[in-house]
C-alpha cells in the first residue's frame, strides 16, 4: 500500500511541476483579455500568449516521450514561444516553423533521453539552452529567444 501511496504522491509532484521561466521582463505581463472576435479555441485556453508583447509569437504544444528501463513512462509537454524583436526574422521563423519544430522535438528527445531521470523534476534551465540552441542552429543566426511557459510530465 505505501508503494502505492508513495507512486501517487510522485505522480502529483510530477504533474504539478509547472515552471514559469522567461529571458525578458515582458513575459511576466499578463495575457491580454481575448476580443470579442476571438476563436473559441483562444478563449479556452490554447494558444493563449505568455505576454502581451506585440513581438511575442507562440509556438505549438511541444512533446518528447519520457523512458525507463526500456518502457515508456511518460510524455514531457512544453508550452513555449519565441521573442522576436526583427521583423524580417519573424517572416524567417514563420517560413522556417517545420524545421524549427523538428529541431525542438530532436532537443527535447536528446534532453529526455540523456540528461532526464524518470522521477525527477525537469532541470527547466537545460531545456531553455537546448531549445534556444535548436532556435539559433536552424535559423543560423541569433534574435530569437525562447520562452518557457510551462514543462509538465504527464505519467503513464
């Protein structure tokens, strides 16, 4: 029984693991209220913007599967955005967001299968240097920083 209670207990310590990080001072500012206009999908919390800066641009949802002894344990979720001051490199991402998401998910496997131990909390600082080192290889320049919104890991 105290296996049990001790699996629960890591499981709600793993889910609950929720971490703000960001680079920039703007990405503590509040979420700006949905228009009128909005989507059904904005209003219910996807896509919803980790700042209100004009610059920030959202990724989608970001996953890695979580292994141990040679069995899926679970899925790490990022939600993530990238602040882009340059227009240009902002057309540049859009135009280049496949190869960048490739890159992403390539990190985060790289992060989940090496540096990762299943049971343990996510080193958030780690995954912000691989995904903003993704960012700066596939663009083949600097600009672009990473935003961290929340890293969870949901358990099989």
């Amino acid at each position: 029984m105290s296996s049990f209670v001790s699996k629960i207990a890591r499981f709600s310590l793993l889910a609950g693991c929720v971490i703000a990080l960001s680079g920039a001072p703007a990405a503590h500012a509040a979420a700006p209220p949905p228009s009128e206009g909005a989507s059904s999908s904005d209003s219910d919390g996807r896509h919803r913007n980790l700042t209100s800066s004009s610059t920030y641009m959202p990724l989608p949802p970001l996953m890695a599967a979580v292994q141990s002894n040679f069995r899926s344990q679970g899925l790490l979720q990022i939600e993530a955005g990238l602040e882009i001051d340059d227009p240009r490199l902002r057309r540049r991402v859009e135009r280049y967001m496949p190869r960048l998401r490739n890159a992403y998910v390539s990190a985060l496997t790289l992060y989940t299968g090496s540096y990762y131990r299943f049971g343990e909390v996510p080193d958030a600082d780690r995954i912000a240097d691989l995904l903003q080192e993704a960012t700066n290889m596939t663009l083949g320049q600097e600009g672009a920083d990473v935003l961290l919104g929340m890293i969870i890991i949901h358990s099989d």
